[in-house]
C-alpha cells in the first residue's frame, strides 16, 4: 500500500549538490491525493535542465517519514542522477523502479541500486543481489552488456 510519495524536481545547475528544492512530501494511503501530489510537483517542475536530484529526495524522504527499512524509487531511466556523489548518506535499500526502458538500463541507477543494497525493476526485469555480480565480468541485461567495477556499473558496447 502506498504511503508516502517523495518527488524531487531539478533546478538551474548552479544550485549546490544537495540543496536543489523541489522535493514534494505527502503521507496518505488516499491515491487521490497522491496524484494530486504528483500533478502539483509536475506543473510546478521543469527547473530547465534534466538531470533529476534523487538522492536528495531520498535523503530527505528518510528523514521526514524516519524510514528505518527500505525507500522505493520510482525514475525516468533516461535521466541522469545530479547528486550521485551523496549516495553514501543512505543508510536503507533503494529498490529502483525504472520507467521508458526500452532496452537499455541507465549505469547509474544499477549504481544506486549496487551501493545501497537495493533492487531494480523494470516491466521485463527484477535484478537483485547486485553486491554478488561478479566485477569485471560482462552481465547481459536485457538487450545490453554491463561490468560491475567496484561500486558503479559501466555499460558496454561489444562487437
């Protein structure tokens, strides 16, 4: 059952890492007014850039709501994560639910995933236990290749 909804909206890129606002909070199980969240975070959104502000987001959904178990993430996988460098201050796992793929997964988000002990779900894939792939192996996922290295995902392109 959805409880909280947590949306962050992107800014002009000179706002600082962490700060960029634009972060919706709601606590209802009532899916009207969930929408009606989402609509008002959509109307007021378009910071005139597209990288989105995830972290930030999370970050401050954990503290407002005191999370203590998980955070589920729903993203655009055709945008970047702005404030990836603040991944290490999420202390639960993000479970990723990615939206527009078509064959391709955005290495961060697998990244996100990676580092905080959560999962990604996408309408033809649940990846989880991404801690035990192997680094420097290629993975198929989908239609596309990936290498762990260390704590991020690099996409590959072979021949």
């Amino acid at each position: 059952m959805v409880k909280y909804i947590v949306r962050a909206l992107v800014g002009p890129a000179e706002k600082d890492i962490g700060q960029t606002g634009g972060v919706y909070h709601i606590r209802t199980k009532n899916i009207f007014k969930i929408y009606k969240t989402a609509m008002d975070c959509i109307n007021n959104g378009n910071g005139g850039d597209f990288p989105e502000n995830d972290i930030e987001s999370i970050l401050k959904g954990i503290d407002k709501f005191r999370v203590k178990n998980e955070i589920v993430l729903i993203a655009d996988n055709y945008s970047s994560i702005r404030d990836f460098e603040l991944v290490d201050s999420i202390n639960v796992p993000v479970r990723v639910v990615l939206c527009n793929v078509q064959s391709y997964i955005n290495p961060q988000y697998l990244g996100l995933a990676l580092e905080t002990g959560g999962s990604i779900h996408t309408i033809e894939n649940d990846l989880y236990a991404l801690k035990e792939i192997p680094e420097s192996i290629p993975i198929k996922i989908g239609q596309h290749y990936y290498m762990r290295q260390a704590s991020k995902f690099k996409a590959l392109t072979l021949k």
